[in-house]
C-alpha cells in the first residue's frame, strides 16, 4: 500500500507546484521573439541595407562614368581647338545613358533637345562628338555639290546638308560632313575612339588634297619638259624639224691623234738617240740646241695633223 500511494504521488503534480512557462530568453524557446520598432514596423535586417546601399553606390557610379566621359569629350573639343563656341547648340559632344537619352555638354541640348540632340539619338551610338575646324570649312566650301569625300585607301565620308539629313546616314561610316553647320560630326560605340577617328579623317583628307595639288602641279612641267626635249632633237645641223636620229660615237680623229703622237715619240727619240752619239764621239756639246726646237716640232705636227684630219673627214 505504501508503494502504490508513492506511485500516485509521483504522477499526480501538487497544487502548490506553477506550470513551466517559456521566456523569450529562455534556450527551449521554440521560436524567436519578434521586435518591432516604434511605429510597429519590423525594421530592415541588416543583408537589405547593405544590398540598398550597394545599389546606391552602382547608381552614382554608373552617372557619374557618363558625367567623366561627356566632360572628357569636351576637353578634348577645347585642347584641339574643335569647338567654337561653348554654348553653342549647334557643336557638342554626346554620351548615351540609355536608349533615346543622352548626357551631353554644353548644356543646352539637356535642356531644349536641340536639333543636334535629336540627330545624335537618330545615330543611337553609344558616343557623338562634333569636329569644327578651319581646314574642314575650307574643304567643305570647295566640295559642297559632291555626295561624299573620297579620302585615302578608299575611304568615303558621306557630305549631308543638315542635321536633319542623319536620320538616313550610312551609320557604318561613323562620320559624315555637314554643310550647313561646315563641321564634321563623328560617332562610335567606343568614346575613346572619337579623338583618334576625327584625326585620322582630316589627316586622311588632308594628305589628299596636297596629293592632288602636287599632281596637278607637276602635268605642266613635265609638259613643257617633253617640249624642251623635243626641241632639242631638232637636227641643228640640216636646220629639218624632224626629230634627229641617235647617231654614233666615232673614235676615228682619236685614233689618228694617238697614231700622231706616237710617232712624234718614235721621231723624236731616235733624233736624240744620234746627238747622244756624235757628243760622245768628238765631245761637242753645241748640237744638244736642237733639243730646245722639240715643242715647236710638237706643235706644228698636230697643226698639220688636224688640217688634214678635217679635210680627210668632209
């Protein structure tokens, strides 16, 4: 009996024991204990911050890439001497942000959507850039009548009236000529490439022009030396006009000049050849005066030798 009333007194809990009750603090809590804020909002965990936060920051950065590349653009416009006036709406350089919008300098195409600005977002190229330049207007205000510029290695950038005209541009060009403005107008999906491309053309344009010029320079002179060349043949000595024919070299008064004085040697030689002997015999020196006749000797045997050469020739 004793044992069976132990037995109920474990399983039968006493009234003065409290039921268990679990604590937000507790360890066997089963689930966490929600926190709310002031105005009863659950706030943000710390992983969505960080996830705005980096999103800000992307934001800002990819503005403020479009914002460096357009003032780049610019600066080059200044340093190259490609831009005339700074708050012209007619010259500027372009950035496209997204597709039909654009971030552009000078401002005034921000804010009015110029007709450049509406010419630049036609092309939907990723950079466009504008060219003015003296040597641009001179050679747009000699080739405004043609359809396109031929430049080296058969290179053609097409010429349009206006900026109107861009809506039905060769895009793969990548430039074009506009003569109402007398600029040229360059765009690419590169930004980075706009200054080397500009360059290039007027480089290209310019090698051209002073090829051509040169040319043309040169027909008449080689002209007039064919002329020159053709008068020059004239047979002086029959007085025709036809041309005179190639004649040969013809060694015979050479020939007979060396044979002369050849035998002027020989001649003479063997005449001081006899002196020497007949001094040697009877030691008189007086007769050695005849070696001083020796030039006048010379000279009048090649006169007689040209007299008679001459008349042998006619």
């Amino acid at each position: 009996m004793h044992q069976i009333g132990a037995f109920k007194h474990y399983v039968t809990p006493s009234h003065g024991r409290k039921s268990r009750k679990y604590t937000a603090g507790s360890s066997t809590n089963p689930s966490p204990q929600l926190i709310f804020d002031a105005g009863g909002r659950i706030p943000p965990s710390p992983t969505t911050s960080n996830t705005a936060s980096t999103s800000a920051h992307m934001s800002s950065m990819s503005g403020f890439k479009y914002a460096f590349m357009v003032e780049y653009l610019q600066q080059i416009m200044f340093q190259r001497r490609w831009l005339r006036d700074a708050e012209s709406d007619a010259e500027g350089a372009f950035v496209r942000v997204r597709e039909g919008e654009y971030m552009s300098l000078p401002s005034c195409h921000q804010k009015g959507r110029t007709m450049l600005y509406q010419a630049a977002a036609s092309l939907n190229a990723q950079s466009v850039m504008t060219v003015r330049s003296p040597v641009i207007q001179k050679f747009l205000a000699v080739n405004s009548d043609a359809p396109d510029a031929p430049l080296s290695d058969s290179l053609r950038v097409q010429i349009l009236s206006s900026y109107a005209d861009l809506r039905q541009a060769k895009v793969h060009q990548y430039a074009a000529f506009i003569i109402s403005e007398m600029l040229l107008i360059v765009w690419d999906d590169d930004a980075l490439h706009l200054e080397t491309r500009a360059s290039d053309i007027i480089a290209d344009m310019t090698k051209m022009i002073w090829t051509q010029a040169t040319k043309a320079d040169k027909e008449p002179q080689e002209k007039q030396g064919d002329a020159e060349s053709n008068e020059s043949k004239v047979d002086v000595e029959s007085g025709d006009a036809e041309l005179m024919q190639k004649r040969k070299t013809k060694l015979i008064n050479s020939i007979l000049v060396a044979m002369t004085l050849c035998l002027i040697v020989i001649v003479l030689g063997a005449g001081w050849r006899e002196l020497a002997i007949e001094c040697a015999v009877d030691f008189k020196f007086a007769r050695l005066g005849l070696v001083l006749l020796t030039p006048v000797q010379i000279f009048f045997t090649l006169v007689c030798h040209i007299v008679v050469s001459f008349h042998a020739l006619v």
